[in-house]
C-alpha cells in the first residue's frame, strides 16, 4: 500500500529536519573555514530555551494560533544562518567568526519549532511507526551520502539544502492538520495522570541523555576522514536508499516487519567503521542520536493514542524533554571529563561504550516497537466490545467490519468462504470450531485459510489483525479528512 503525497512530503521534511541536526553535530560541514566560538552549553541552552518558548505558547494560545508563528521564525532563522554561512564563500567577510556565531545561534534557535513541528506531525498519523522509521532511514541515507561527497563546499551545499527543506516544507505540513488537532489548549501532558506524566518525561529524557553523552565524549576521540570510508558511506548510503523504497512501496508493511528496520539501519550506518584506516567514531555518534529520536517519537505516539490526547501540547513538551536530555547528557559528560583532566578518549574506550549504549537503544526501540503493535490488537474488539480472544458470533462482527471487508474482497479477489474464514478468525475461533460451525472437515477450514493467507500474502492471524487494522486507520482518515474538507 503506497503512502500517500501528504505522507511522502512528511517523510521528506522531517529527514531533512533531522538531516541537519545529524550533520550539524557530525562536524563533517565546513564553515567558510572558520569555527564558532561559542561554546557548546550555550548553544544547547539557546536550543532548550527555544523549545520551552514553543510548548508554553503552544499550551497558552493554541495550536492554530502558535504553529504558523512558529514555522516563519523556523524559516526566516534558517535562511538567515544559510546566509551567514555563505558570506565566506561570497567572499565577504573572509572567514570572521561572527559570521559563523551568527548563524550557529540561529539554526540553534529554528532547530527546536522545526523539530517540534514535525515532531507533532509524525505523532499525529495513524502511520506514525512506519513514517518515523522512514524518516530515519532517510536522514542517515542523507548524512551517510553527505559524508561520501569529495569536498567541503559539496559538504556546505548538501547541509544548507536540508535545513531550508525541513524548514520550507512544514508550511505544506500545516494543510489539514491545524484543523484535525482543533485549538484546544490543555495542560502541557494534555490531561495525563501524574504517574503517566513522570513515566513520560523520564522515557524522553533517558535515550538523549544517553546520546548527549556519547556525543561529547566523541569530540576527545580523534578523527578523519579518508577515501576508503567515504565509499564505504556512499555504499551505505546507497543500501539505506533502497531499503527505504522498498519499505515505501511494498503493498503492506507489517508492524512486525518494522522491527527489521532499526536492525538494518545499525548494520548500515557502522558499516564505514570496518573501513577507516584511522578509527572513526561518528557512525556511532550519529546512529545512537538517530535511534534515541526515533525512540521519542514513538513514545509521544503511543502516549497520544493511551492517553487520547488530541491537542499539540504534548509533542511540544516531548521534543522539549528530547533536549533536555541532550543539554544534560552533554553538561553532565563534559564536567566528569574536564574534572578528571581528560584531553584525549582512546578510540577502544569510545567503542566500548557507544556499542553498550546503542545497544540500550536499539533494545529499548525494538520494545516499544512490540508494545504499539500490542496496543493497536488491542484495541480490534469484537462488536459487543470482548477481545478477539472471547469468541462471539460472526454474524454479529459483520456490520462493524462490514467496510474493512469490503476493501479487502475488492484489492484481493476473495470468494465467499475466504470472507467467512475472516470474519471466523476475527472473532476469536479456532479451525476446530469453524469446522463444526459451518459443518465441514477440519481439513478444509485450514484449506481456507491457507489460500486466504497466500492471497493477502500474510502468514499468521495477527498478520490478519495488522492488515484490520490498518484498513480500518485508513478508513478513519478517509473519514477525518472528508469531515474536515467539509468545515
């Protein structure tokens, strides 16, 4: 099932989005031949300070009111820092580093609503697991390409690219989803309990207090790039590419299959390690601030749909949380180092415990990935409101996925039997008890269903249940735009 333009745009956008943020903190992006002098506190602290300026307007003033206020600032920060960065090359003011501080406090300040923006874009779609792991795959394909480029100024034109494209997009993004959120202005956690509000924040903070902390320790390791680990990122790059395509073009993608994604994605991204003739830590960096964003999305996600929250408030205090933890994780690791008077970080001390800690997050990702996939079963019940695990009649199932199984029979060609062996499993009967149901062999109930599977190209009932319930989500969208064409 193709995603739709509107998704392909938000996929597009927010990688460019996290493109940047990935190759501003690589350090692979020239500027001019100069470097900022400020220092790194100052900058995460101007990020923080943003991010909290967006959440508290967004749950003071509303979503309709704050976002579009929001995306121009994010837009006129981001071509006044693409500006700065190109005097140099313009060949005006030669390389002063205020050229260079103005434009890294400017994309410090548009990163937080940029982010924030797509942040709630992402977590708003019924798509949300399959979007987000899209765009990571498509934010490290970038940085990994960006990183195979033969010069600086090829470097300097990819970086300013992605930060107006994330930036520019979100204008389009705003179409539709001002009015599906409404203006509702709710607490910052949207009416979550207390214990749901803790567990929150301290599930956003955690992986990017994880990767802060890898980051700064990855700046005392030494580092270069050569030839061989620039092919090696172009094939990277390349294999990244192709997984994306095909995940954007396969008929239906399983939430079960998604767990693949993260997997595929490590394997790519450390790939150029194996290359470098002097050791290069930035796939780990990159990767584990990679993993820990895609983590926080998907955490907002699920708290949205637990917790039925509706207004934007908390996807805004999320990416909040996200720098925060980033703000400490870096704070934190940079006071233990410069206490214990550390200039330089052995690159197998480094290694050690970047591995340890994308192991955490790629751990903690692959778990969430399995709880939303539990919570969207969880919620395909039978008509009288049971699990799927109670059985209850058929017949009774038949006008709530009265237009689930309709698309179904139309996309697939199914005869008859084929929809009667859905509407069975649906409703919580093993074969034994379809077979004295309809009064035929055990035998050819699997025969049914084995031919059914073989057409919806599923293996197991909950693949049957995934497919349900993505129909059903499309279904629910269909709805949700047509109501708010209508308005």
């Amino acid at each position: 099932m193709k995603l739709p333009t509107k998704d392909l745009v938000l996929v597009f956008g927010a990688a460019c989005a996290w493109a940047q943020t990935l190759l501003d903190r690589s350090g692979i992006i020239p500027y001019g031949g100069a470097t900022s002098s400020i220092p790194q506190e100052i900058i995460w602290a101007c990020i923080v300070g943003s991010a909290v300026v967006g959440s508290v307007a967004i749950c003071f003033f509303g979503a309709r009111r704050t976002i579009p206020i929001l995306a121009a600032a994010g837009i006129a920060l981001s071509v006044f820092g693409c500006f700065m960065l190109l005097l140099p090359y313009w060949g005006l003011g030669g390389g002063e580093p205020v050229f260079i501080d103005a434009a890294t406090i400017s994309f410090a300040v548009a990163r937080a609503p940029v982010l924030q923006i797509w942040t709630f874009y992402l977590a708003s779609s019924d798509r949300a697991p399959r979007l987000t792991l899209s765009v990571a795959v498509l934010a490290s394909c970038t940085v990994l390409l960006t990183a195979s480029l033969p010069s600086g100024e090829m470097h300097l034109v990819s970086y300013l690219a992605v930060s107006v494209a994330g930036a520019a997009l979100i204008m389009y993004g705003m179409k539709g989803k001002l009015k599906e959120c409404g203006n509702s202005r709710k607490s910052f956690f949207g009416g979550m309990g207390l214990r749901a509000a803790v567990l929150f924040c301290a599930l956003q903070v955690f992986p990017t207090f994880i990767s802060g902390g890898i980051g700064t320790i990855e700046m005392y390791v030494p580092f270069s790039l050569d030839p061989w680990q620039q092919v090696a990122s172009l094939i990277s790059g390349a294999m990244l590419l192709v997984l994306l395509v095909g995940a954007l073009n396969v008929k239906r993608v399983a939430d079960s299959m998604l767990a693949v994604i993260p997997v595929l994605l490590t394997v790519c991204m450390i790939l150029p390690l194996g290359t470098a003739k002097a050791f290069s830590p930035k796939p780990l960096f990159i990767l584990t601030t990679q993993l820990g964003g895609d983590f926080e999305v998907l955490n907002i996600y699920r708290n949205r749909n637990k917790h039925d929250v509706v207004d934007a408030g908390l996807p805004f205090v999320g990416q909040t949380l996200v720098f925060v933890g980033l703000f400490m994780g870096s704070v934190l690791t940079n006071a233990i180092i410069k206490g214990f008077g550390i200039d330089v970080v052995e690159s197998g001390v480094y290694t050690s415990i970047a591995f340890a800690g994308l192991l955490v997050l790629l751990a903690a990702l692959l778990v969430l990935l399995m709880k939303i996939q539990a919570d969207r079963h969880s919620k395909v019940v039978n008509v009288s409101g049971l699990p799927l695990e109670t059985p209850v009649s058929p017949q009774a199932n038949v006008r709530q996925y009265d237009g689930v199984l309709a698309q179904i029979r139309t996309r697939y060609g199914l005869t008859p039997r084929e929809e009667d062996m859905i509407l069975y499993l649906l409703s919580g009967y093993s074969r034994q008890k379809i077979a004295q149901e309809l009064f035929i062999a055990e035998s050819t109930v699997k025969s049914h269903i084995n031919n059914l599977y073989k057409k919806l190209g599923i293996h197991k009932r909950d693949d049957l249940l995934d497919m349900v319930v993505e129909f059903q989500e499309i279904e629910a969208e269909d709805r949700n735009e047509g109501s708010v064409t209508t308005v």
